[in-house]
C-alpha cells in the first residue's frame, strides 16, 4: 500500500504485526491503517511520532480546528496528533516504534527548552 512519507515507508519496511499491535495497545488505537479518522489510525500516529524523533529540534505546529458551529480553538502541538501536549507518551512510542533510546531527544524536552515554531499545513489566519 503506498504511504505519503518516508517515515510510512520506514514503517512498512521495519514493522511487524506483533510491533503493530503493540503499538496500537500503547496508543490505544484500534486500526493500522484503515477505518476512522485520519488520527485514530495507528499508521498515523507512528508517522508522525517517527518523523517528531529524527528532528533536530522541537516543532510546535498550530493547529487551527473548527466545531460543527464554526467556532475555531488553535492550540499548539509537537506533532499533528491531539494527545501530544504531554511528550512521554512520543518517548515511549518512538522506544517502541524504533527500538532506540530516546534518551538525547528527552534532553529536548519542550517542558524545558525553546520551541521553533512553525504553521501547520492546514493552518489559517
């Protein structure tokens, strides 16, 4: 199945389905690649948490949603998931995903250091 990113690509190439469910458990997701909305595919997630843990640096991506009413909240991620405010949980999953000690990535916590920011794609003013 092709992938928008090299980091599906690593991730079809370096996965099995034990380390696919193990990681859909940690995230507490229910499908690799298929069903759901972009961002309760395990797929996803292991894309954007892979392409978070080869950065040099921290990205904090605004991220602009809209309610049913046309209310807009912009918050501030360090990856295109919803439940990344809190990055143990992208330590963790990076560990799992990768099998490498996130360990100098933790030195980048972004509860201690700066953060560059950038605008997402789906951004708007």
């Amino acid at each position: 199945m092709p992938r928008g990113s090299t980091a599906h690509a690593w991730l079809d190439e370096n996965l099995d389905d034990t380390e696919r469910a193990d990681f859909l458990s940690l995230r507490q997701l229910n499908a690799w690649a298929d069903g759901g909305e972009w961002d309760e595919r395990g797929a996803e997630h292991a894309a954007e948490i892979i392409t978070w843990g080869i950065l040099d640096r921290n990205i904090s991506i605004r991220w602009i949603e809209s309610d049913d009413g046309g209310t807009t909240t912009t918050t501030w991620r360090l990856a295109k998931l919803p439940d990344d405010s809190d990055p143990d949980g992208l330590f963790e999953a990076f560990e799992l995903l990768t099998g490498t000690d996130a360990s100098p990535r933790r030195l980048d916590d972004p509860r201690t250091t700066p953060i560059t920011t950038i605008l997402s794609p789906e951004a708007k003013w």
